[in-house]
C-alpha cells in the first residue's frame, strides 16, 4: 500500500522504498551515476559552490543537461521508462544502451566511454575511481556492483520525480540566493540550498570542495534513500555553520526529530507516507526546519519571506 502526494494535478502513489530491498541495486546504480557526474565535472565550466556538477531530474530521469565540447554540445541522461542510457549531441548524434541487471559498473564505464568514443567526445576521467563510497577500486575493474532491479530503481525515480517538484515549490518561497533542485551524485540525495548571503568562517583542514560548497551560511534540504548511517530513506535539513541553540529549536510535524548525534533535522520517508497529506506535511517539514535555523542564526526570515505571486 502507498500513500499520494496531494498537488494541483492528479495524485501519484508514494511507493515503499526499504533500503534493504535494493540495496544492491542502489549502490550499483550510485557508482553508474557517479561515472557520469564525474564526465560532467571534466566538460563543464566551473559554476559557484560545485552547481556545475550535479544532474537533474527529467521526466523520464535523471540528466546532466547540455556539456560544452567543442562547438557543439552533448547530453547524457538516465532514461528509467526505457531503462536505458543516453547520449545526443547537439549534432544530431545519438547512441543508447541498455541499464539491465548483470551490467557491472565496470561494464557500465565500458559501454559509456565506447558510446562517447562513437559520437568523437575524447572525455577522459582524471580520477575513475568512486568518491566517498569506501571502495578505491578503479570503475573499470569493479565488476562486484552489477544488480539492477527495475521495480526499484523505477520506484525510487518516481519519488524523486515528486520531491523534485515540491522542493522547487519550497524554493519558491524564498527571495534570498537558492540553489537549482540538484541531485548529488556524491552523496545521492536529491537537494536544495537556501543561502543568507553572509559569508562563512573557513573550515579548517577543508578540502577545496567543502571550502567552495559553505563559502557562505546555508540551510539545505534534500532526500536521500539511506545509508549505512540512515539505513532507511528520510527528508533531511542542517543549517551550516551550525548554530548555537539549533537543536533545540521546534520541528514539525511531530515525527521529525534532531538526529542524536546533533544538528541534522529528520523526516522518514515512511512516516511522511503516512501522513493525510504528505505534500503540506513535506513543506511542513522544511519550513519548520528553516525557522529553526533562520532563527538561531539570526537570519531576517521575514525580509526573505516570498508570497506566491496569485
């Protein structure tokens, strides 16, 4: 059984996403993504706080959107209808391949690079390797990682394809700097990031990523389907850097909670799901994580505040 998120459309069906069901799958399907998020960093200009990275949910799937190379450009994209890959070039050039289980990240990096070769893009990864994920081994010789059960991966998609929508109605509502709804290959979580506009202290020891990715103070949002860490998918909130005060200040609804090791604001998906209303009770959640870091930072949440416009 699945609850609906309530919009201005027909509702669509929350599926159950239980980490444990697919957890082979998601960390095949992390790496693929990570080898093409890496393909975009090699192409693209540099945009602040890393923007010129991530992918983007499509209506179909996931995409890097347009990458320079030359005088033309090229796409590649995640197509989750047709569980296919795909790279057009502003050209005309087009090449796909297929996404089935038994395709091992090795053989995934394989085809990609072949497929890029075809269409005359000589991309290459200056480190082809995954990042933060606990295995150095290089993609091309991870032939561990190669489950791809479609239910899942269609099932987690369809989430994304919700929350991607309702985290820009979010975005909406604010006048300050607010980043694009990205999802982060690193990581996996779908995100948005609100920003004060008031630099940050330098991190000590930050490595060039994290220095550029809190330059300044910011409350982010996102959605990930869990980890070792969260073995369960969940709606997330922090507020960096973190203020005093922060976890003790009010969330809502009332199945959200500060994470025991501190500063993280948490909704599961699970309890979101069964939720009357798991829209309102969704936006609920990230407005009430805001306050709850606007406030102890002393950010001026009502000069950020935005009316939708009738």
């Amino acid at each position: 059984m699945s609850e609906r998120i309530d919009g201005p459309y027909s509702p669509i069906a929350l599926p159950s996403l239980p980490l444990e069901d697919w957890k082979d799958t998601k960390e095949t399907l992390h790496r693929y993504a990570q080898i093409v998020g890496k393909v975009r960093l090699e192409c693209s200009p540099h945009r602040n706080h890393w923007w010129n990275v991530p992918l983007y949910v499509t209506s179909r799937g996931l995409t890097t959107g347009p990458n320079p190379y030359g005088d033309e450009t090229f796409e590649i994209s995640f197509d989750f209808i047709a569980d296919e890959l795909q790279i057009v070039t502003s050209a005309g050039g087009r090449v796909s391949f297929a996404l089935e289980d038994g395709l091992s990240v090795a053989e995934f990096y394989a085809k990609l690079f072949s497929a890029l070769g075809a269409l005359e893009i000589g991309v290459r990864l200056k480190n082809a390797r995954p990042f933060e994920l606990g295995d150095d081994r290089p993609f091309e010789a991870d032939a561990e990682h190669a489950s791809y059960e479609e239910e899942y991966v269609h099932r987690w998609w369809r989430i994304l394809t919700q929350v991607d929508q309702l985290f820009k109605e979010f975005a909406g509502r604010f006048y300050g700097k607010t980043s694009p709804v990205h999802l982060f290959w690193h990581g996996f979580d779908l995100a948005v990031t609100r920003f004060s506009a008031r630099r940050a202290p330098e991190r000590e020891g930050a490595d060039k990523v994290t220095r550029e990715a809190y330059s300044h103070e910011v409350i982010s949002f996102g959605f990930w389907p869990g980890d070792d860490n969260t073995p369960a998918p969940a709606f997330y909130s922090y507020t960096a850097p973190e203020p005093d005060g922060l976890t003790g200040q009010p969330l809502r609804p009332e199945a959200a909670f500060w994470a025991p090791e501190g500063g993280m604001a948490l909704l599961m998906y699970d309890d979101l799901r069964k939720a009357d209303s798991p829209k309102s009770t969704l936006l609920e959640f990230m407005e009430s994580a805001y306050e709850a870091g606007a406030r102890a930072a002393s950010w001026d949440v009502e000069d950020f505040r935005a009316e939708p416009v009738r």
